[in-house]
C-alpha cells in the first residue's frame, strides 16, 4: 500500500500565497489518475484540478489561472500551488493518486483564507 502524506496547509490572508505538497511513501508506477480536491463545511468534497493518464490537466473553473498543480517524479511528490487566494477557497485539501488497483488518499490539509 502507498501513503500519501501532505503538507504546506495554514492561515493566510486573502490574496498571498500556499504551496501545498503531497509526498508518495514509495513509487505509484502506473499513476492513472491524480489530483487534488477539496470539502468546505457542510459541502461535499470537489475535484480541484486533476489529471487523467492521456488526458491534460482539468482544473475547475473558480481555481482557473491562480492554482497550479504539478509533479516531481523523482521525489515522488504532487504540489498545489496556489495564488491570489480567496476567502471561498477555505477548506480541507486532500491529494489523491489512483493506479490501476487502488485508490490512495493524502490525510487532508487545512487550507484557511481570511479577507
């Protein structure tokens, strides 16, 4: 099994910055799927930007050209890097990396953006 442990979550003001890491506990060799999501209070968890083997990347559209993910194969870790941060962008992000037997999840990380 693979753990996913995430880091980089906190408290900011509206408009800084967070990069948030996702580091694998050993290889995933045919990643599938990967991406980050997120679950604001009293809402159900969302797809935050993903991306499919073959596929590009999908990012939902409140995120669109301030949040970026990407990957270091080499260390084995998914990064979010978010900018220009919003008070709706509070929430609870979690990565997630899917091959073709499982379906691995980060513990979650707590991202809160004040105004």
């Amino acid at each position: 099994q693979v753990q996913l442990v995430q880091s980089g979550g906190g408290s900011v003001q509206a408009g800084e910055s967070l990069t948030l890491s996702c580091t694998a506990s050993r290889k995933i060799f045919t990643i599938v799927h990967m991406g980050w999501y997120r679950q604001s209070a009293g809402r159900q968890r969302e797809l935050v930007v993903g991306r499919t083997m073959g596929n590009r990347t999908m990012y939902a559209d409140s995120v669109k050209g301030r949040f970026t993910m990407s990957r270091d194969n080499d260390k084995n870790t998914l990064y979010l890097q978010m900018t220009q941060l919003k008070p709706e962008d509070t929430a609870v992000y979690y990565c997630n990396h899917r091959d073709r037997e499982y379906d691995y999840w980060g513990q979650g990380t707590q991202v809160t953006v004040s105004s």
